[in-house]
C-alpha cells in the first residue's frame, strides 16, 4: 500500500519523524505517542503497525513481514515467513 492511499483517521495525521535522514520515517500519534507506520526510502510501500489499525478483518490485508517475531504479542497469530529481513 503506498503512502498516498492511506487514509488516516481521529484528530490528525501522524507526526514524522526521520529515524535516518533521507532513508527512513517512522510516523507516531500526535496525541498518545503510539508508533503508527513506516515509510523507507527504497520501499514504495509504507508498513502500518497492525495494533494502529480498528478493523483487520479485511481480505487485502495480508501480513508480508513481522518485525522481532520473538517479541510478539501472544494473542497475536503468528506472521507466515514469507519475506525475510535483516531487521528482525
């Protein structure tokens, strides 16, 4: 999903932050402080959090990666490995 067909509810948009200049933001609640989503600079998709989303019952949302899966929620199905990443 691109960053540009995410519509973003409640008061305000996310606040950004770069995490690593001109590589990679990392978007936050303006309000609580809760980390929302992930924009890098070589992935044309930006990775939402899935504890920032209501509703998960959609059919479009697939999970593609789970970052530190061994800190995992333990309600919190487990993502199938069909990605890898160096990140976690």
């Amino acid at each position: 999903m691109g960053f540009e067909t995410v519509t973003w509810t409640g008061e305000s948009e996310p606040t950004w932050y770069e995490t690593f200049e001109g590589e990679a933001k990392r978007g936050f609640c303006p309000t609580c402080g809760s980390r929302l989503a992930a924009i890098d600079s070589d992935i044309p998709e930006i990775g939402i959090n899935v504890t920032a989303l209501d509703d998960t019952s959609g059919p479009d949302l697939v999970p593609i990666h789970a970052s530190f899966p061994d800190n995992a929620v333990h309600w919190l199905p487990p993502v199938p490995e069909t990605e890898h990443s160096t990140a976690g």
